[in-house]
C-alpha cells in the first residue's frame, strides 16, 4: 500500500485557522472553555497543542535575506516514518498503519504517557482524568484516520480555503513540494525549503518552507531519541536476558543441589 | 524447643537466639508485599507478550496498583526510621562491604552447589550474598522513588529529555533488583542449606546451630569464629573431602 | 465588482489595497494563488499594516491611511508621463478625447476647488463640469487628445502636482517602492496584459471614500484594465449578501435595480421619469433609458392591480424624500440622538458595536420609545439598557428582540461581490421560536394589514393595497419569482410579436414594459429565477444551477453556476474586451468579438452590449452602456468634484501639502453636543498625535454578536487588541501583552497591546508619524467581559471613531482618524 502523506505549503498559508478550527468541529474538541486563552499580545492561540487542541497555527515574525516576512506554521503530529512513540507505547494504542499513518485507538491508551515524552517533536498531549490515580488518555493528531479509511480527506484539508494543504500519496506530495520550492526560489524565496523528506524515516507531514526550519521553531535534524534506542533496543532485551539467565541459573541450582545436598543435620 | 522432623526417627532439640525484631520482620514483609504487585503491575508495561494486560481500563487498574503499592514502598524505610532508627541505621551497617566478603565471594560456588561447609570462611550477621540483596534493595528503592515520583507528578514540568532518563533507570533498577528477588527468593525458600533463613524472618529467632555454622562471626564473635573455621578445614582435610 | 472571483486567476498583476481579502475573504486566496502559481501573476499589496494578505505579496507598502487618491494621483501621473496607457482603449473607450466645458477649473488652479464651489452650503454647482455638445447634444470630442479642453489634458494638469516626492511625503512610502509599484502595475497596460485592483473598506471608509474608489477606476481606465478578464474594478463587499441588500435597494437613496428613491420634486410618474430622462439626467442616455420600464414595472409588482395606467401606477403610494436628503446611517443616528424618531426596527446589526462614536449611538438607542431586533444572539444592542454602568430604571426605551433564524436555517438566494447569485437550501432547523427574518416580516405586514382595515386612517392604500400574497409561512420562491418578474399579460414587442406569454417567469429584463404588462421586483434580477439549462440536461430556476464543469475559454465563468446580474453576464463592460473594430486586443486574452459573418457579438461570455450592433454602428465603440455617452468616466461629476482630489481625513496629523483645503469640502461635519463627554467631538494632533484605523480579523465577524459566541473562534482570538510598531512600544514602555488604554475625542477603551514589526513609524514630509490599528469586532456582550473571558468591560474600537462620513455616501471614516496610546 502507498504510503500517504499531508503536504503543507506555508507559503499559501494566510493563517486564517481553518484548519484549527475543522479538526475540533470533526473531533468534537472544545474551544475557550477548556483552555481559557488571554490575547498574550500575538494572534497566536491556543498557546499550545493540548488534548483538545490538535494542530494550530503558530505565528513568528522573521527578517530575512529576502526582507520582512510572517510565518505561519501549522502545527501537529509528524506522523514519523519512524514513529518513537508507536516503539515505547506499551498497549499498542499508538499503530503505524500500512499507509503511513500512526493512528490511535484511544480504548486501549492506559495514560501511561510514554508518547508524549519521547517524542522528537513534542506533539502528543496527555489527557489526565486523574493526576493522582494516572487515569489518562494521550491525544494528538491521526491525519482523520475516519474520515481517510473512508475515502475522505482530512477536515483540515479539506476546509482550507487558501488551498495550502494537500493530502495524498507521499511521492507525489514530495514532488509538489519540490516543484512548490523551486517556484518560490524562482520568485525570490530564497530559503525556500522542504521539510520532512528525509527526517526519521520521512515525516509524514510535509512542509514547504520559506525561511529554515529553525526560524518556525522547529528542529533541522530532529533525531529519533536515543534513549528510546536504548531502552527498547538494549535495555529491554538485555534484560530479557538477565530474567533468563537468572531463572535458568536458579533452576539448574536447584537441580544440582537436590543431588549433592540432603537437609543439614540438625542438633 | 523439640521439633519433630519429617522422615526422622527422633525429634531433635533446636535453641533458638533472638535474630530480627518485629518491625524488622514487618518491614521485610510488607516490603515483599508492595515489591512483588510493583514488579508484576511494571512488567505488564515491559514485557510486550502482556500487552493486552496493559491495555485500557485493566491497563489503569494495574497502573493505579503500582502507585498504590509504590506509596507505601516509599514510605515503608521512612516509617521504619521514625520507630526504630538506630535498628535500621544497625542493618544498613551490616550491610556494608567487608573483608569477609571476598573470601565468601571465592567460597560461594563450592558451599552452595557442592555442600563443602569447610568452604566458607566465618560471616557475620549478614554473608556477602545477604549484604548484596540488601544494598540492591536499598540503592533500588532510591532510584525507584527518584525516578519514579517525577514520572508521576512531573509530566509537562521536567524536560522530556530528562524523563527519558528517568524510564531507563528506573528499566535498569527494575531489573537488578528482580533477578536479585528471584535469587533470594530460591535461596531463602527452596534451597536446604538456608532453611532458617526463612523462620528467622518470620519468627524472629534462628537456631544456635544455624547461627554458629552460617554467621559464626556475629555468634561466636571475630576470633573464635576463625579458630573453629581452621578447625574444620583441618578436619576437612584429613576426611579428604566430602 | 466589474469582474468576478474566479476571474481574479485571470489577472497578471494583482493590486490589492484598502482590502485584507487573505483575511475577510479567505476562499478568495484560491484564485489569487491560481494567478499567482499558474500565471506568474504579480501581487502588490498596500495597507497600513502587513497584513495576512500581505503575506503573500511579491511587493508591500505601508501607507498612511487617508492618502490613497495621493497614492494613485501618484500612479495617473506616472501613467500619463511614461505614455503607459492603453492608448487606442483611452481614446476610443473613456471620455479622455472629449471636450470639457472652457469654464471649468480645477484645483491645480483653484487651490483645491472645483469651479463652482458655495462654501455657505458646502455643495458644489456643476454647470461648468459639463461636456462640450454640438446642437443636437452630442459630446464635442477630439481623438488627437491635444486639445487643451479636452479630459486627457485636464487630467495631466490637475495630476501634474502628484509627483512621485510629493506622494511619497504624503503617503510615507519611500520613493524607490513608489516607482516600483507603479512601474509594476502600469505594465497592465499593454494589450494582452490584466491587472485588477480589488479594494474593500479600507478605501471606502473615509471622507473621501467615493473619489478613492474613482481615482482607482481612472488607472483601470487609463491601463485597458475594465471589461476584461483579470481586471476589473473590484470593490470586495464586506458583509454576505451586502450586495444582495444593495441591489435590492436597502439604502436611504435607492429603490432595488437602483432605481432613484422619489423626491418631492418628482410629484407625479410622468415628472419622475422627465426628471431622469431630460439632458444630462440619470436616464437620458445609454441603458438608463428604459428606466422608465424598470419603475413601472416595479410598481406593478408592488401594487399588483392597482397599479396601472388609470391609477399612474399607484406611484403615490411610493414615499418621497426631502431633497436634498440625508438619511444615512450618521444622519439616522443624529436625528435619534436629537429625539426625532420615535422607533427604530433593527435587523440583524448591532450598532453599539458597529456604529460611528458608538457611545453617541448608544445615547441616541435611548431616546427611543421603542426598539425592535431581530437578533440570533442577545447583543450589546438588544442589551444596550442594561450594559456595564448603565442604570435600566434610567432608560424609557422598550426593548422588543424577536429571535431570529440564521443563515443555514432558511432557503433563499444571496448575491455575491462579484454580483453571482446563488440559491441556498434549509439545512438545519431554527432553535425555540426563531423564525427567518422574511417570516418576521411577513407576520408584521400581515398584522399591519389587518390593523390597517380595521382602523384606516387617512392614507391606508400603500398598505392596503400592497400585494402580499405569500402565504401565513411565507413561501419564499414566490417573492423570488416576483423579483424575477413576471408577464402580467402577454408581452408584445412593436411588431406584436409575443415576447413572454401572461404569467410567464421573465427570462431577461430587455422584455420589461413601460405599460403595466410586466411586474418585477428588481431589474437587474430579471432571469435569476427563470428556468434555464444547467448544462446536464435539467432546467432549473437559474440561480439554482451548479455546473462547475462547463467553462467555455476556460476563464472561470461557469455560466451554468448561479446566475449573475445582469443578464448572467460575468465581466461586465466586455465590450472593451474587443478593440474598436471588434477584433480582441491579444489572442491569449481573446473574450468577446464581433463576427462578422454571423453579425452578431460572439464569445465566452454574454455580450454587454446589443448583439446585433456593429463596431462600425452608432454607438458601436461605446462599451460603458449606463453612461449616457457609452464612455467611461475619466472625468465624471460627483458631489466633490469630477477628478478625485487628494483632502486629508477629518483627523489629521499634518497639513494638507496639495492646497489650502484641509478636509473634504462637501462633507458634512457635525456638531451635535460639541464640547460634552458625549457628542460629536473632534481631536488635534497636539492632544492625539497617533494615527489610528480600524479593521477585521478572520476569525471573527462584524460586530461580533455572532462569533463572540463561539468558543472555537474567542479561543483563537479571546481579547480586544491594539497593534503597534516596536517604536511605538518602546516610547510609550508597552509590551506585548500589555493592558492598554486607548484615547481620542469620543472615548477611551482598553486593549491588549500587540508589538509588531508588521506596523513601522512612518515619515511623512519630515515628521515621523505612528500608526496603530484596531480591530472592531468587540463588546461587553457573549463570551468577553460578560461571562468572564477578559476584564476589559470597553473594548469598542468604535467609541473612538468619529460620527462623520463620505460625501456622497456618507460611509463613516472608521479607517483614519487620531488617538493617543499609554499604558493601563
């Protein structure tokens, strides 16, 4: 199965919040009365991702090379070629699908809360029910994993009026993202740029960039987390090891014993 | 006190010497008591074929067992030194390294596999096997509370950067501290040579006998626990083994 | 607008000023980046703030707001020195070659009056802006454009003061990004080359609103830019269905088809059409002149049977007006504050939000002794009475709010900007007892009908009378076909031919009559309800059609979508799309031409012009059809004059550079209560040295009684701001975040400060100047200070703007005007 991928083209992007505010009205997230934003002096809200807020529009005022410019950045779950959350979330509520999509089945979700920091982008938001108890949900993000089982595109997608969001098969939003960057080159967008190609495996969320990844905030070469590495690749199964090797030392004891050994006298 | 064994003819008499109060008894316990669920509510994290245990709501059950059992396992050594801390400041000196601890590390394969009692050099009130599980435990239950509180209390507050750490130690400390659980779990329960081991911490009291053979230093004291220790060797010797 | 929104990918330069359609029309973007993506289109965007439109700009500039006609004065002037100009369209197509009265004079001589000026009255006699005729009244033209009276020549001189410093000290943008500009749009003036220029509020809200909005239509006259696709002027209306509520006549000044409200001059049928259709009048030449079939058969609609030759029309039921008059929104207010209006009946708006020197307006709601809204929210209108430090036992007004249903739940058609209409369904139910606004209506006429018979008074007939036979729920496609129009009888042309047989929905206007066998609601609407092709094989009522397949030439017309007035006509004035001899300028922008073989105007789009007439007929080169000359209006007269002039905004920091006249001369500037907390009070630039203008977000809507309701959109945008240069801050020790309070003449609000590098100092002829910029969408009212969100309790950008308008549509200068800014 081809692998599908979001194409965002923040040189379209008007930052009108469509898309912020789609993904709520398809997901039944809520709005001011959860988060009770202030105006922080930018245009810029809800601060942050949260469990009711799953993509939103991050706005950074940039002088470049190339003069003043206004950045919009829609952000969400990368949905990673190489997923660290799918690796550490130990009920399997976090699945890297077929076509590329790391989708979440909120049933199984404990609340352990592993995704959320071991993720490069810092994307997965908890949603604690009880912070004593631990009785959680994760929450980011899944590309409308309904609505695209189902032949549909994502809400965001599909809203967006500016026409800056795409959403197919990852080739061809990679080279419509390619042809977007030398467009935009051609017109004086000197540091134009495609996020996401190569990145952890390829992002499934796509970026075309007009100033460098940095000046949005996000990471140039965002690294699988090494710890993630070590836990799930060494960590774990030498200790697989060491149970083994315990009980099978520890039965072999056993045996041995019973043979060489009879209870101890006693006076 | 005269006990009738199984499968011998007479009873045989046993004099029991004082070894571990009762809060030491209770704390060892409930010690057991909370590390056991800890270890079996963390494993169903760890060990992927017991995914379906850890999924959605019994996910969260075992989840709230762990910090339930967690909260008193933390508490428990802090309680302990509120009733009796020089008993327990006592212990953990015990549990120290010593000299004698060598020359068990070197007598420990052919005492424990083999049975030759001439092997093993006196030890005091806790053999080097003894004092390993406790300062495991000890240095566990650091790292288990040190990582673990953040863990709970410290998503979105401490960097996840950190937190990563705090999972792999937390990993690493899980491990050591169960395959030294499964061990003192043989040694004191299955293995022939130990069997006072267990009514000590149940009772309180071990056998005269016992103590003079696996703990002769802290019985006899330094010096006569050596000499008859040379004794027995020599004794050993002329036998040509066992 | 003359074009259309799919068009907009047509153009090759975009000029977008006065307008943040990125931001109050954001599915428009997806044809602007369609120009942008596939055409290489060149979009320059000029506002006084970067805006999210200018986001997407290949060249920006900050202005000063209230200096368009000096930006664009600027731009003629450049045009006409460089012989940019599309020079067979400005010699066969405008009034450039025709001859202008030798008594004119302008303000280049006149010191910033037009010949004719009565100070007394702030009003201007016209007669020497009049056209040169020969005997039988025809224009005197000279195609050479060398005559010293001709409109080309007077344009230069009246321009030649706009020269690029003088703009740029006026305007503060700097020299080199002037030229720019100009050099990059003025290339739309080769053949083959579009440029549109769409503009919103930001150059209609100001005193001299009309003329920035002429000043732009002469450089689209001046390029070749009108009638042809990817140009147009392009006025983005600001409300949904604005344009509906104008072409149906919802003004003080117009009945639907803008058809000229009657004054008390015009005493009877026959004297108001002789007014229109007598030289130099509104219908005496060019489309107009079946004006008269228009009101009459307007008048049959309304009056149905009793409107008939006999009766002349019913048209005495019709109110007249005081001439001259003013009715606008300003004047309303006034004579409201003043006592003289008893009730006001409100739908859907909320003035004490909206209004002009809102706390005046909030005064004037007082004097009241009844007032009825129809609102889907509770407003800080409907609860104007009972506001943060207004004691309700103080205030006699009785408040009626009838609930009404909202967009999606009630069918009916609504017109875009680009003049495309299209019927919607109910999709979804109305909440409790909210009923449509056209229901409330019926009920009221209803009612009023019944009072009217059982208790008549003097005068009941207009009432009694009125047709109104809708229905107890009224059914919606009836008023629909009765504003189509319909054959009362059967409609005969001069040969006898049937036209349109009796009761027939009417499929064009051209089969309106003068003699009571036709009634039609509005005109220019005459076919949106008729049956017509769809393109699959179905006929529906046009305006019903949804075919986004069939695109003849591909420019985007999609005539089978909607139907748009009039007469389906996408671009209007397509005429000039042709050169003078019906040939298209370039073959790649070939749109409408005359084939000569067939002898008929051929093309992509309905012919806005009489297909049969030839290029080489009487009138065959005058594409303007509803000006009397057919030319479009270089030179045209409105009530400040027939060029656009630059005056500056009523509150302004500096002198006037052009002349001695500061402000508009015909505006009217009230006075009421001068000098009071509450009046209509004017500031200096000592005691509010800021520029200020105001504006809209994306993310809400208006005066906010709708989306301050709605937690998804107050959770992007919780709170009232204030945008600011860095500068600006720094002076003043704000930072971004912090509370704020803004000053001027009429109030004082809070707001949450905004520092931004997208607002810089501006220098205008020396001195540096700062601007701020306010949305004006808050109140006290919904999820704000009523339920907590924020603790500012006045947050109404608009208790800060002044209560006078444009002189000639008396549109509120909410854009430009003074204030002064410091920390809360």
């Amino acid at each position: 199965m081809a692998r599908l991928a979001m194409l965002i083209d923040e040189s379209q992007c008007t930052a009108c919040r469509g898309c912020q505010v789609a993904c709520k009205q398809w997901n039944d997230r809520e709005g001011w009365l959860y988060s009770r934003t202030r105006n922080r002096g930018s245009y810029e809200n809800p601060p942050d991702l949260s469990p009711q807020t799953w993509t939103r529009i991050k706005f950074t005022e940039y002088e470049g090379p190339d003069g003043f410019r206004w950045l919009f950045l829609k952000e969400g779950c990368m949905h990673c070629g190489d997923p660290a959350c799918v690796a550490v979330c130990p009920t399997g509520a976090l699945k890297q699908q077929p076509n590329g999509l790391v989708t979440f089945e909120r049933e199984l979700c404990n609340g352990c809360g592993y995704c959320t920091q071991f993720c490069p982008f810092h994307i997965p938001r908890l949603e604690v029910v009880n912070p004593l108890t631990g009785e959680a949900k994760s929450s980011k993000c899944v590309f409308c994993q309904d609505r695209v089982t189902n032949g549909l595109l994502p809400a965001c997608v599909k809203t967006c009026p500016a026409k800056a969001l795409d959403f197919g098969d990852r080739d061809e939003m990679i080279a419509k993202g390619q042809e977007r960057v030398k467009a935009l080159k051609a017109r004086g967008y000197t540091q134009a740029n495609l996020y996401g190609v190569d990145q952890l495996g390829g992002l499934g969320r796509l970026y075309v960039l007009i100033a460098p990844p940095e000046a949005y905030g996000l990471p140039a070469n965002p690294q699988y987390p090494a710890l993630a590495n070590v836990w799930q690749k060494i960590i774990q199964p030498l200790g697989n090891v060491a149970f083994g090797a315990t009980l099978l030392g520890i039965l072999g004891a056993f045996l041995f014993v019973r043979r060489k050994i009879r209870m101890e006298e006693v006076r | 006190m005269t006990v009738q064994l199984k499968g011998r003819a007479e009873a045989i008499t046993i004099q029991w010497i004082p070894k571990y109060t009762t809060l030491e008894r209770a704390a060892h316990w409930l010690h057991t008591a909370t590390f056991v669920p800890l270890a079996i509510t963390g494993m169903i994290l760890y060990f992927p074929f017991l995914q379906p245990l850890a999924q959605g709501p019994a996910g969260m059950t075992f989840r709230l067992i762990h910090r339930v059992a967690a909260v008193i396992f933390g508490l428990l050594p802090i309680v302990y030194f509120i009733f009796q801390p020089r008993r327990l400041i006592l212990n953990i000196r015990e549990f120290l390294p010593s000299k004698d601890d060598i020359g068990w590390l070197k007598g420990a394969p052919a005492y424990y596999l083999l049975g030759r009692h001439e092997a093993m050099p006196p030890q005091g009130r806790f053999n080097a096997g003894e004092k390993m599980n406790g300062l495991i435990m000890i240095v566990a239950w650091f790292v288990f509370g040190l990582t673990g509180v953040p863990m709970w209390f410290g998503k979105g507050v401490i960097p996840p950067e950190v937190f990563r750490w705090l999972v792999v130690f937390h990993d690493l400390a899980m491990i050591v501290s169960v395959c030294m659980f499964l061990v003192h779990l043989y040694l004191a329960v299955a293995h022939p040579l130990m069997w006072a081991g267990l009514v000590s911490m149940r009772f309180g009291v071990t056998s005269a006998e016992y103590a003079a053979e696996h703990h002769a230093k802290w019985y006899y004291g330094p010096k006569r626990a050596m000499e008859i220790w040379e004794a027995k060797k020599r004794e050993a010797a002329q036998k040509g083994g066992h | 607008m003359t074009n259309h929104w799919v068009d907009l990918k047509n153009a090759d330069y975009i000029l977008i000023i006065g307008s943040n359609c990125a931001e109050n029309h954001p599915a428009s973007m997806t044809w602007i980046h369609k120009a942008q993506n596939e055409r290489g289109a060149k979009l320059i965007v000029v506002d006084p703030r970067f805006t999210r439109s200018a986001s997407q700009a290949d060249i920006f500039a900050q202005i000063r707001p209230g200096t368009d006609i000096a930006f664009f004065g600027g731009m003629i002037k450049y045009i006409l020195d460089n012989e940019l100009y599309h020079k067979d369209y400005v010699v066969h197509y405008t009034n450039a070659a025709t001859l202008v009265n030798p008594d004119y004079k302008g303000p280049d001589e006149l010191d910033g009056l037009f010949s004719g000026y009565d100070p007394e009255k702030r009003r201007y006699d016209r007669s020497t802006w009049t056209y040169q005729t020969d005997q039988d009244g025809k224009p005197l033209r000279d195609e050479t454009l060398q005559d010293p009276h001709c409109v080309f020549q007077i344009m230069k001189r009246h321009y030649a003061r706009y020269d690029l410093d003088t703009v740029s000290g006026v305007t503060g943008i700097p020299k080199d990004l002037l030229e720019k500009i100009y050099k990059t749009y003025a290339e739309s003036g080769q053949p083959g080359k579009a440029g549109t220029i769409l503009y919103a509020m930001g150059q209609t809200q100001h005193t001299v609103g009309s003329q920035n909005v002429r000043a732009l239509a002469i450089v689209q006259l001046l390029l070749g830019n009108i009638g042809i696709p990817g140009g147009g002027v392009n006025a983005l209306r600001g409300e949904s269905n604005v344009q509906g509520s104008t072409d149906m006549g919802v003004l003080a000044h117009i009945l639907p088809g803008y058809l000229p409200v009657p004054t008390e001059a015009d005493v009877d049928l026959k004297t108001y059409i002789e007014n229109k259709t007598k030289p130099g009048g509104a219908w005496s030449g060019g489309y107009w002149t079946n004006g008269p079939k228009f009101i009459t058969s307007l008048l049959r609609a309304w009056w149905g049977p009793y409107a008939v030759q006999r009766t002349d029309f019913a048209y005495q039921y019709l109110p007249k007006v005081d001439s001259p008059a003013n009715y606008y929104w300003i004047a309303l207010f006034e004579a409201m504050y003043a006592g003289k209006i008893k009730g006001l009946w409100i739908m859907g708006q909320n003035p004490a939000v909206g209004g002009p020197n809102a706390r005046f307006e909030r005064e004037a709601l007082k004097k009241l002794e009844w007032l009825v809204v129809q609102e889907i929210f509770d407003t800080e209108t409907t609860s104007f009475w009972r506001a943060p430090g207004e004691d309700p036992s103080q205030i006699q007004t009785e408040v009626f709010v009838l609930p009404a249903a909202d967009a999606m739940e009630k069918a009916g058609s609504i017109v875009t900007s680009g003049r495309l209409i299209q019927w919607r369904d109910k999709v979804a139910e109305a909440p409790g007892e909210a009923k449509p606004d056209h229901q409330i209506i019926n009920l009221i006429a209803l009612k009023l009908k019944e009072l009217y018979a059982a208790d008549p008074g003097p005068f009941p007939q207009p009432i009694l009378h009125l047709v109104w036979d809708y229905g107890k729920e009224l059914d919606i496609e009836k008023v629909a076909r009765e504003i189509n129009g319909y054959a009362v009888k059967d409609v005969k042309d001069a040969q006898g031919n049937v036209l349109a047989k009796k009761d027939a929905t009417l499929t064009t206007f051209a089969h309106l009559q003068a003699d009571g066998s036709t009634a039609c609601g509005a005109w220019i609407y005459t076919g949106y309800f008729s049956l017509q092709p769809d393109g699959f094989g179905n006929m529906l009522p046009a305006a019903k059609r949804r075919n986004s397949v069939y695109d003849p030439g591909g420019w985007g017309n999609y005539p089978y979508w909607g139907w748009a007035w009039p007469a389906n006509r996408r671009i209007i004035y397509n005429r000039c799309s042709a050169d003078p001899d019906g040939k298209p300028w370039s073959e790649d922008r070939k749109y409408i031409w005359w084939d000569e073989a067939q002898k008929k105007w051929m093309g992509y789009d309905v012919p806005d012009f009489v297909v049969t007439k030839a290029p080489t007929d009487p009138g065959g080169r005058d594409p303007f059809i509803m000006r009397t000359d057919g030319k479009g209006g270089l030179f045209a007269a409105m009530n400040e004059g027939p060029l656009p002039e630059h005056y500056e905004p009523v509150e302004s920091p500096v002198k006037n550079v052009f002349s001695s006249q500061q402000i508009n001369p015909v505006v009217k500037v009230w006075k009421t209560d001068e000098g009071k907390d509450i009046g209509d009070n004017y500031g200096s630039p000592d005691q509010f040295p800021i520029i200020a203008t105001t504006y809209r977000l994306v993310e809400h809507w208006q005066a906010g009684g709708m989306s301050r309701w709605l937690d998804w959109l107050v959770e992007a945008q919780p709170e009232m701001f204030v945008e600011m240069s860095q500068e600006l801050a720094a002076e003043k020790g704000i930072k971004s975040g912090d509370k704020v309070k803004v000053r001027s003449a009429r109030g004082e609000i809070e707001a949450v400060a905004i520092v931004t590098a997208r607002i810089k100092p501006l220098q205008v002829n020396g001195k540096t100047l700062h601007v701020v910029g306010m949305p004006w969408h808050w109140g006290w009212k919904g999820l704000t200070y009523d339920v907590g969100v924020t603790d500012m309790v006045q947050s109404t950008a608009n208790f800060l703007t002044p209560h006078v308008g444009d002189g000639n549509t008396m549109i509120p200068e909410y854009k430009a005007f003074l204030v002064d800014v410091e920390k809360a």
